[in-house]
C-alpha cells in the first residue's frame, strides 16, 4: 500500500487544483500521515451515487443529482481520498437526466471544496449546454460550493446557497515539495533517470526559475479558462471576476469564498434557501405549455 500512497502524493504534487485552500491542507496533512504510516486507508472503492431519488411534480420529473467531496476526474485511488467525487460517474448521471424528455427541472445538490481541475472545464460545458427554456437547472450550494465545484455550479441556470452554504474560491494553485532535505535525514539517495531537457525537473529538490515559470504558466493557462467560463455563466465581466476584493466594489472574490447573504449581494448566487425547499418550489412549478416554451426559444434566436 506505501506505493501506492507515493503515487497518490506525486499526482497531488504535479496536479494543478482549484480547491479550497483549508481543504487542499487538510489532504495534504492526511496523505502525509499515511505516508508515514498512521491512519487506516480503506482497502474497498467507495461507491459514490450521483443521482438521487428524482421527485415527482406538476406534470413531469424533478432530477436530483449529486456532487459531494474532493473533485476527481476519474475514481481509483483518489476516489478513497476523504470521499472524493468522480466526474465520469457526475457527467453519466447528468447525461441521463438531461436526456429525460419528461424532466421539468435538474438540481445539482453540491457540497464540495473543489479539486483538481482535470475534466472541469468540459463538465461545466456540458451543463451549460444542457441549459434550455422550460427546464431549469439549479444547482445548491448544500453547504459547499467552492473552487472547481463553483466552476461547475455557475453553468446552472440557477445558484441557490443553503442560509449556512459558502460559495466562490474563484482560483487554482499547486505546490512543490522539495524533500531533498528529508531524504538525505533519512539516509535516502534518489537517483532520477531521465531524458529530454525537462523532463524532471523539480522531481524533488527545488524548483528551478524556469520550472517555477513553466508551472505558473499552467495555473495561468487554468485560471483564465476559470475566469472566462464564470463570466460567461453569470453574465458579468471577466474584470469583475477577476478583481480583487480590497480594491474594488464589484467583485466575485478574488480566491475568497463567501457565505450566503454576501454571496447573493455580490450576485455570485441568486438566493437563499435550503436544498429541500429549492426541490418542492421546482417540483410545484407549472410545467410551460409548448407554445411558451417553442416562443422562448424563438426570443433566444432573435
């Protein structure tokens, strides 16, 4: 199992995150403890469910889907990872609700911290794209909605935070470990074998300037696909989701994530209210008639 917590480590190492920061502490001193051999690891995948029981309403289908824990692209190991959330196993669940001609509303019940931002991007496309008159999609801040899981909430048509919820942490970082220093007091030699002019730079000992650059540059690059899918999401421009937050009035935080009333104020959500109470107000909804639906569309086009 060491080996297997090693690899763990080096894809934390290597990966670029849009996650909260306490929580990005937390895995980080968790994985270090199972490195050193403290703390269980369980040995069987936990199986995540990303739907929900749907609910019936007023003429059709009420989807309930959820995203709970550490963002993950795929499962394995990570997935064991203080109940990390697959998004292969999200984007199936919400292929399947989006494709249900009887659906009258998708909600998202959302309590993550974020994660790594592999596959991010592409599922908050693909619940943008989902969007359309007649169904609305909501996602709930059921506490959490922060970092990579505000990335994807914000495609929703609508953003509803719990009175105890938090959203934003609008941002990505990495880290580096140099544990050059550890090794050589444990009386370790790493020798790297390598080729290509780059190829292991930074393994374990201290970042080079150009390696610092390189990684910063990737965080860049995944900062502004953040920032750019945001904007568009909520209808404001990239400077305010940008800004910082002691320097300007309008502003989506800057990398702070805000609890509910502030949330709401700065227009990061759109209202206060429990996941419970966001499902029967979507469940009581009048289902449009078609040739409501059919002139929305119309309105859409023009």
């Amino acid at each position: 199992m060491a080996h297997e917590i090693s690899r763990v480590l080096a894809a934390v190492a290597a990966s670029t995150w849009a996650i909260d920061e306490a929580k990005a502490a937390e895995i980080a001193h968790m994985l270090a403890l199972r490195a050193e051999g403290q703390g269980g690891w369980d040995d069987e995948p936990r199986k995540a469910s990303y739907a929900g029981e749907p609910v019936t309403g007023r003429g059709g289908t009420v989807h309930v889907l959820r995203l709970h824990g550490t963002i993950v692209p795929r499962g394995g190991m990570m997935s064991r990872m203080s109940g990390a959330a697959s998004l292969e196993g999200f984007r199936a669940a919400f292929a399947q609700a989006a494709g249900d001609p009887n659906a009258t509303a998708i909600v998202m019940d959302v309590d993550s911290p974020g994660g790594i931002v592999d596959m991010v991007s592409e599922t908050a496309d693909m619940v943008y794209a989902a969007r359309r008159p007649g169904r609305p999609i909501v996602a709930v801040a059921n506490t959490m909605m922060a970092s990579a899981a505000y990335w994807i909430g914000s495609a929703a048509d609508e953003i509803v935070v719990s009175p105890s919820g938090t959203v934003g942490s609008i941002g990505v970082l990495g880290q580096h470990n140099d544990i050059s220093k550890a090794l050589e007091k444990a009386g370790i030699t790493r020798t790297i074998i390598s080729e290509g002019a780059r190829k292991a730079e930074g393994a374990f000992g201290p970042l080079t300037d150009e390696a610092r650059r390189h990684r910063q540059e990737g965080a860049r690059y995944a900062y502004d696909m953040f920032v750019n899918a945001v904007a568009r999401h909520r209808g404001v421009g990239k400077d305010v989701v940008r800004a910082d937050p002691e320097e300007a009035e309008e502003h989506f935080g800057g990398g702070r994530a805000y609890h509910a009333r502030v949330a709401v104020r700065l227009g990061m959500a759109d209202r206060i209210e429990t996941f419970d109470a966001a499902v029967k107000r979507l469940a009581e909804a009048r289902r449009p008639r078609r040739a409501s639906v059919a002139r929305a569309r119309l309105s859409l086009i023009d």
